[in-house]
C-alpha cells in the first residue's frame, strides 16, 4: 500500500465526487430546463452514452499516452464539460446541458480505469486489496458530492449553476493530485510481437462474460434506482436537503466497504461476495416497494450502495483472470463499454418510468437484471465446481 496507491484513492474519491454532484443535479435540472417531464433525467443519459462512445477512444489514449497521460487528457474534458455545463444552466438551455454531459462521459471512462490501475501499483498477491482500497476512496465522493451540490446550489443567480462552477475546480485539483502519481511504465510492443487474442475470443471466456455481466448489470440496477431517487423523493414533498441526505448514505454504502471488500475476497471468494451482493440488492427492492418515506428511502439506498460495492468490486477482480496483460487495455474497453451501455439504457428508463409508472413499478422491473445476474453468478459456481 504504496504513496501512488493512496494518491488513487484520493482521486477515485475526487472522480466521484463529480458523480455524485452529477446524480443529485443533473435530473433536477433536466426536470426544469425539459421540454416534457419524461426527459428529465436525458442529461442523466448523456453522462453515460459519452462514457460508452468514448471507451474505444480511452482505450486507445491508454495505448499511446499511458495511464499518466490518458487520466490527464480526461481531467482537461471534465473542466471543460463543467464549464459548458454552468454555461447551459445560465442560458436555460436543456440541450447544451445534455452536450455538456455527453462531453464529461469521457471524463467518465476514464475514471472508470482507476480501479484497474489500482492492480498495476502493487504486488500481484495484493491486487484485491488495492482495487477495494481504491474503490474505497469513493468514500469522499459520498461525503463530499452531495454537500457541494447542496451548499453550491445558489451560489450564482440560477439555481445549481454554481454547482457546475464548483466541479471545474473540483477538476483542477484532480490534474493537480494526477500529476503527483507515478505509475509503472509498460513496454512498448512491436508490430510482430504477440499482443493476445482477439476481442471476440476473450468475450467467449466464461469467467470473463460472467464478469461483465455482473459489472453491467449491477452498475444498471444502481444507475436505475440512484437516478430516479432525487425525482421520487421530490414527487413525494421531501425536501432537497433530504434527497442530499440519501444520496450522501447511499455513497457510503457504495464505497465505505472498500476498505474491508478486497480482504472478504481472499478469504470468503469472489463469487460469494458476489452472491451476497445481489441478495442485498434483492432487499433494498424490498425495503423500497414496503413505503415513501424517508427512512425507507434512506435504507433502501445504503443497501443498493453496498451490493453494487460487493459485486463491481468482484466483478473487477473477477475479470482479471479471464485476460492476459497484453490484451489489458482491449478487455478493459470492452468492459466499460457494456457497463456504460446497461447505464445508458437505465439511465432513460430510470426518468421515463419514475414520471410515468412511478416508483413502485420501476423497482418491480429493476428485479429481472437482478435474477439474471443471480443466474451468471451460479453457472460459474457450478461451472468451478464440476471442474
């Protein structure tokens, strides 16, 4: 647990911070600045189909800059996107605001590697360890994102644009921190040396389509749930502050366990940790269909927050033994990419459902990924065991 391995930390805390900000504004100002209330949370969506479109893009700056100078290049687009942000809030523009966040999803995919860059700073036999403690610096995004959101609301003119003032200095200080970080310089490979399989025949691993479906799939019942909160809470007549409130524990409860996750997985195994997280997204759906108020929102939120921590956490640990490190920066890509497009895709349907079907029947529906994930979970136990 080295220098460079803490100073990731701080920055997976600082990238999501931006996320959290992200989550707790983003739908409330598509819901004012949307021409119909069903896009609402569209600047929700735009965060992540830019982080789907730009995973090929991130993959290869990986390869030509490193992981030093790819984080960087990503830290210059999210002060820009935050920049272009404030700029559609002060323009009451709900369009700009959706350009705004497509641009800041290459921030996000980006970021999205931190975790794995967490594996490369220390010994093999402690790469659990470093991812859990790196996923563990989210922690200040939980601390911090939805205090900034709150106390940053009105600091200009229009309501939440001195929030997306607020995340370019957030930026700042993370090009600053990215800077101090030294990571291990990768050999550059020649045309005629081996550089691993093929995509398509890494994609046909068990082990690694379990992963991914894990990583997708849990990513999107969080996404879907976590979205469409600040919009339910508010139809229900509870205050910003509580939403912040929720939002604040429901981070905890994705990052807190972090400092404790990577050593379960060594000594319980990674498809347990896994198992236990989809049984607690199975009663956070419960706890949400059982009432409105906000005890029952607050609950509900922390326990999604820890079964997502369990199964990404796993799902990344995962995913590294179906993948050689020469064919790193391809599986990665692929990946985030099916995390951002499960994203993408709860992200519309988080805003569509909550304002058409309401909160009750979206949390239904949020239980068929949920099964399907149980289901990966136990071909690959079973498989594991037959073998």
């Amino acid at each position: 647990m080295n220098k460079n391995l803490w100073l990731l930390s701080i920055a997976q805390g600082l990238f999501l911070t931006n996320n959290v900000t992200f989550i707790a504004i983003n739908g409330l100002v598509g819901l004012s600045l949307a021409p119909l209330p069903w896009m609402a949370t569209l600047p929700v969506m735009g965060y992540v189909v830019g982080g789907a479109l730009s995973t090929g893009l991130v993959a290869k700056s990986q390869q030509r800059f490193g992981r030093k100078g790819s984080f960087l290049l990503g830290l210059l687009v999210a002060l820009l996107s935050s920049a272009i942000g404030a700029w559609a809030v002060m323009q009451s523009s709900f369009w700009l605001l959706v350009v705004a966040t497509v641009v800041a999803g290459y921030y996000s995919a980006n970021g999205q590697l931190y975790r794995f860059a967490a594996a490369e700073l220390c010994a093999p036999d402690y790469r659990e360890k470093a991812v859990s403690l790196v996923m563990a610096g989210g922690l200040m995004g939980a601390i911090i994102g939805p205090n900034l959101a709150m106390h940053t609301k009105n600091w200009l003119e229009l309501p939440f644009a001195g929030a997306y003032v607020a995340l370019a200095g957030i930026a700042l200080l993370s090009i600053g921190l990215m800077s101090c970080i030294e990571f291990p310089k990768v050999a550059t490979k020649k045309k005629s040396e081996n550089a691993g399989r093929d995509i398509r025949a890494i994609m046909r691993h068990p082990v690694f389509v379990v992963a991914t479906l894990s990583a997708a799939l849990g990513y999107g019942v969080m996404n879907l749930l976590m979205a469409a909160t600040p919009l339910a809470m508010q139809v229900c007549g509870l205050s910003f502050e509580d939403t912040a409130w929720v939002l604040q524990w429901h981070v905890i409860g994705m990052f807190a366990p972090g400092f404790v996750t990577g050593h379960l997985i060594q000594r319980c195994g990674v498809l347990t940790i896994m198992g236990i997280g989809v049984l607690l997204n199975i009663v956070c759906i419960l706890i949400a269909l059982s009432g409105v108020d906000l005890n029952q929102f607050l609950l509900s939120m922390f326990l999604l927050g820890v079964g997502w921590n369990f199964l990404f956490t796993g799902s990344t640990t995962l995913s590294m033994e179906a993948y050689s490190p020469e064919e790193r920066d391809t599986a990665q890509a692929a990946i985030n990419f099916c995390v951002f497009a499960t994203m993408a895709i709860t992200s519309f349907a988080s805003g569509a459902l909550v304002t058409t079907q309401g909160w009750t029947w979206l949390n239904w529906g949020s239980l068929l990924p949920v099964a399907i994930t149980a289901g990966g979970l136990l071909f690959l136990r079973f498989r594991y065991k037959k073998a």
